[in-house]
C-alpha cells in the first residue's frame, strides 16, 4: 500500500457546547481553519479529541462532519480506541464506510496485553480494513508500549504502513530503523521531541500545540526540510515550553486552554477532565501569553 503521509498532522480538538454535548459546527470549524493554515493532515478524535469521552454513535457523527469538513483537502485519520478488538474492528469497519483516509490504531483501552495479545489486536483490526493504519504507541499514557519485536511481526502488514512513536526516548527512532528499515514510515507523536524525531528520520509530526498555533509549527517543520536548522531550532526552543504539556496528563486541558486564549476553540472538556483551575491554569495562561507575545518572526508558513 503506497501512502505518502507527511509533515504535520493535528490531534485535532472536540469541541463542546457548553452543556457538554458536541458542538459539530465548532468541530468542523476548528478543523477547516487548520486546513487552511496549511496543516498536511488531520488526526480526529486522538487523545487530544477526547476519543474515549465519546459515545459509540457520537464518534462516527464527529468523523463524519471531520471527512464533509476536509473535503479532501487534507488526509483525515481517525483514532481507533476501543476496549476490545470487536469493538475496534466494528469501527474500523465504520470509519471507512465513512470515508476517513486512514486509521490511528491503539492498543485495546485499559487491559494491558502480552506482547502476542497485542500484535494479534492489531492484526486483527488491519484484515478487516482496507485502510492505511499508523500504529500509535504512548507508554506513558496508555501503559502499553508496542516493543520494536512487535512491530518486527507487524512490519509486512501490507496496510500497516506508519507508526506514531510517543515513547520520550528518542532512540527508539534510530532503533526501529535499523530494526525495519523503511517498511513503516515513523511519525514523531510527542510535540517536545519533535525536531529530534524528524532529525533521526520521522516523515512528520503529530502534533498537539498546533492546534493552538498552527504556522510556527508549520515554518518549524518546513525550515527543517528545507535544510534551514538555524531557523528550525530558534522556533523550537521558543516554542519548547508549550510543546513540554503535550508530555504532561493534563495535555487535553492545557491545549484546548490555549486553543481558547488563541481565539481558536473553546476550553470545554468532558469528565472526568476539567478545566485547568488554580495556580495551573495561571502557569499555563501565562505559558500561551508569553509564547504569543514573543513569536518568532516566520520565513514561510505555507
């Protein structure tokens, strides 16, 4: 299966009324104005969306405004985050009845398998899909880490074709290489190690605070493909601070909070999230305030 996925890719935000049913039209419009800042893809309803806060009837609803809302404009992947691998085939199934372009499939939520377990989940999910799939291993989220021996027997999956890889240690990079070679193309899944991922051979970036500020994340990534460090690195250190809560528990609250302060979302989560409150939301605010008053001076955004 050829696909060419590349450059970055928000975690999308869910947005919410402030009854905390979805808002779709807000969705949809958090979603085109990412488009047209020129984002290379679309991740919906990721950790950043909320995937496990919604209903089974609600999830297919948000993919299907998020599909009619790109157009095709943009590559539209989908988390698929169920409890079991039924649950994640029906899904699957699902999503591309709807038209999504590709799936991000995760471990089943909550049990935490035996390396064959998890192979056999993700097997399982791709024979049932004509799908693209990227593979989205999170240790530190999702107590399950996706060990290189379990890509090794996944890697000639013919549409298991991209692995987002948010382990913080960034020599999983080099090691699945020399592991796989090209077989699965790597996306760096932790905004605080974006750079060094795309350095050691990342084809892009899933990224949380580009929902929040879009073109720096954007010029960030173009001055490094277009050999410019210089510039890469003085986007990234001014940007390091925020991309440091993509990292923390708390991200979907401080991303959607800066999303708000940005003028592009609305901070509502549901439970058992929160708001940001107290001495958090102010370091936070503070956090988005200074980023934004100090923005670095952009070569290119396109």
């Amino acid at each position: 299966m050829q696909v060419d996925w590349r450059g970055v890719f928000p975690a999308a935000t869910t947005q919410f009324r402030p009854d905390l049913s979805i808002d779709i039209g807000e969705t949809q419009r958090v979603q085109d104005a990412l488009i047209k800042d020129g984002v290379h893809g679309l991740i919906i309803m990721g950790t950043v969306g909320e995937n496990n806060s919604l209903e089974p009837d609600e999830k297919r609803d948000v993919l299907r405004a998020a599909v009619e809302a790109a157009r095709k404009r943009a590559p539209v992947l989908v988390g698929v985050s169920e409890f079991d691998t039924n649950r994640a085939i029906a899904f699957a199934k699902d999503a591309e009845k709807i038209g999504a372009d590709g799936l991000m499939l995760l471990p089943a939520m909550v049990y935490v398998p035996t390396e064959a377990e998890l192979v056999a989940h993700f097997k399982a999910v791709a024979k049932e899909t004509g799908l693209p799939i990227m593979l989205y291993n999170n240790p530190p989220a999702y107590r399950v880490s996706v060990g290189i021996e379990a890509i090794k027997q996944l890697a000639d999956i013919p549409n298991i074709v991209c692995l987002k890889e948010s382990a913080p240690d960034t020599r999983r990079f080099t090691d699945l290489y020399n592991a796989i070679g090209d077989k699965i193309m790597l996306f760096a899944g932790l905004d605080d190690v974006a750079l060094e991922g795309l350095i050691l051979g990342a084809k892009g970036w899933v990224s949380g605070l580009t929902n929040a500020f879009p073109k720096e994340s954007l010029e960030l990534y173009n001055a490094y493909k277009r050999g410019d460090l210089e510039t890469a690195l003085a986007i990234y250190r001014w940007f390091m601070p925020l991309l440091h809560l993509d990292a923390e528990h708390d991200l979907v609250q401080s991303i959607k909070l800066a999303e708000q302060i940005m003028g592009r979302g609305s901070e509502r989560v549901r439970p058992p999230r929160y708001p940001l409150a107290g001495a958090r939301r102010a370091e936070v605010t503070a956090m988005v305030e200074r980023a934004a008053a100090t923005r670095p001076t952009l070569k290119s955004a396109a």
